[in-house]
C-alpha cells in the first residue's frame, strides 16, 4: 500500500519497469503466471521466491491472495458487476 501517486502509475503502466525492488519485481512476476496459467507454475517457481527470501508461508499467502483476486474478480465479471 502507498500513497505514491508516481508509483502507483508506474506500477499500472508496466509493473517491470516500475521503481520496485527485485524481490517485489520477483513476486508481481509470479503472481502474473499464477494470473494468465496456474498451471504453468511449479517448483522452479517456488524456488526463485525463496532464494528472493520469501518462506513458505509467505508463497503460500502470495499465492492465496492472488488467486483471491483473480477469483472475485470473474465471479464479478460473471454476475456484470460494475456493468450498466
């Protein structure tokens, strides 16, 4: 959370070229695979967020969050939440 105008735009505009450090780069990366193909995702995967610093319990709560998010976000799609 910020309350960096620029950041925040940044972020929108392209995430990886956006002023984060490498372990929040790391993380968006994975979140975006989860996004577009969680099956796609494997141990490797897992692997580069721990070697970031990021424990179990932390890729556990990026991963839930993520998918939370992508959840909501078509059951909203799917009801037309937002729509006219």
């Amino acid at each position: 959370m910020t309350l960096d105008k620029e950041l925040v735009e940044a972020l929108e505009k392209d995430y990886t070229t956006a002023p984060i450090s490498p372990q929040d780069r790391l993380m968006l990366d994975y979140v975006v695979k989860v996004t577009k193909d969680a099956t796609k995702v494997g141990k490797g995967d897992h692997e580069k967020l721990r070697a970031a610093g990021f424990d179990d319990r932390g890729i556990l709560q990026i991963t839930l969050i993520a998918a939370w998010f992508n959840y909501i976000n078509r059951v909203a799609d799917a009801l037309g939440v937002g729509r006219e």
